[in-house]
C-alpha cells in the first residue's frame, strides 16, 4: 500500500520504520521540511514530503501528532487521498502533561471525535496505547505465543477492516474497539491503555472501562 504518515515521533517514527520493512511505500511528514527527516528516509527508504503531500494517493494515512496540534492542520490536508482511504489517528489527550484544556473533551467528547471533528474527516483509533518499543519490537505471527492485542475503533466497517489486516501484518492481533463514541474505552486512563495483553484480555478491558476520566487525565 502507499501509506502517508503525517507525525515522525515515537509512534509515528516506529510505523516509518516497520511498515517500510513490510514492503509499504510511505511518505512521512513532520511540522517541519522534509529535510529535517533525511535520516529517518535514509534509514527506511520512506519518501520524506512536507505534510500537505502526504496523503497524496495514500491507500491509507496515520496521524500521530500531538491533541494540541490538530487544529494546526492546514485546511483539506486529507483530500488528495485515494477515495475510502482510512485515516487512523494515534492521538492521546494530555492535558497535564502536554496539551492543556481541551473543552469539549473535558465535556466529554470522546477524543478521536474531536480528531474526527477537527480535520472534518472519519477516523479509526488505533495505535494509541502501545508502547512504542513494543510497536517497533514484539510484532509476532498469527498464533504465536504472547502476541500483543490492539483495540480498533471506528464507524465505517470497511475502514476498519483495511486497518484491521494492517495491525495483523504488523504482528499484532486487531480487537473490535467499537465506534469512534465507544473509542473512551481506549483512551488513557482506562484499563486497556498500555496493558499490551491477548485479545481476551484486550476485550475484558474495554468491557472493564468507566466514561469517567481520572484525575491523572483530566485538566488540572
């Protein structure tokens, strides 16, 4: 697939580099020139753009900047991809630690409807509560032992299902998260964020999961 991946951090940087490897030809941005990414390109053989080039004729496009940025986003970033392109976003809401107070998640909005809210475009969460080490280091195959578990959630089946092989291929095991209103079962604070289980387990932590957001998650 042609992937654009908009984001060169922890997450965003480990996915340049696993699904490279996986043969997928990515395009990958950052908030800066593509030539402050000319070591990632040389390492992976990714495309380095500036991010209003990434999702052009992507088959599919990762988001994975900081909450507090999206709004930042230049207008119509997602037009130029491929037409059912998924967009799956990676996004956390720190509001201690990074982003500050976001209302309408305070309000309880769920975090990737803001996303979804503020780019004007679908999205499926995913990718959000795995360490990034574990993203670029534990995939396994299909059966094997210890294979870590990541929640999915979406509304458009079809997106969900394109996702859903690419975790596979990346060696983890995809669990159905629910829809973007149900995605509060995967967000940080809950009991499936940074658990890397089986997908047993995975599902039992998102029936586990409260809409409350505990203190450590919410504005100070």
């Amino acid at each position: 697939m042609r992937i654009g991946i908009i984001g060169a951090g922890h997450i965003g940087g480990s996915l340049t580099r696993r699904l490279t490897a996986l043969g997928h030809e990515v395009q990958v941005a950052n908030s800066r020139a593509p030539e402050t990414l000319t070591e990632l390109a040389e390492e992976t053989g990714a495309t380095p753009v500036w991010a209003r080039d990434a999702a052009k004729d992507a088959d599919l496009v990762i988001l994975s900047i900081p909450q507090k940025n999206v709004p930042d986003l230049e207008p119509g970033i997602f037009a130029s991809r491929k037409d059912g392109a998924p967009i799956i976003e990676t996004n956390n809401y720190y509001p201690q630690q990074r982003d500050g107070l976001i209302a309408a998640i305070e309000d309880g909005q769920t975090e990737s409807a803001w996303v979804s809210e503020q780019i004007g475009q679908p999205v499926v969460k995913v990718f959000n509560g795995i360490f990034w080490k574990f993203l670029l280091e534990r995939g396994k195959s299909a059966g094997e032992e210890g294979r870590i578990a990541l929640p999915i959630a979406g509304d458009d089946a079809a997106a969900k299902v394109i996702v859903s092989d690419l975790v596979d291929e990346l060696g983890f095991d995809p669990v159905d998260g629910g829809t973007i209103a149900e995605s509060w079962r995967q967000q940080p604070g809950t009991p499936v964020y940074g658990q890397h289980g089986s997908a047993d387990e995975t599902r039992a932590a998102l029936e586990e999961a409260s809409p409350e957001r505990t203190a450590d998650w919410k504005a100070a």
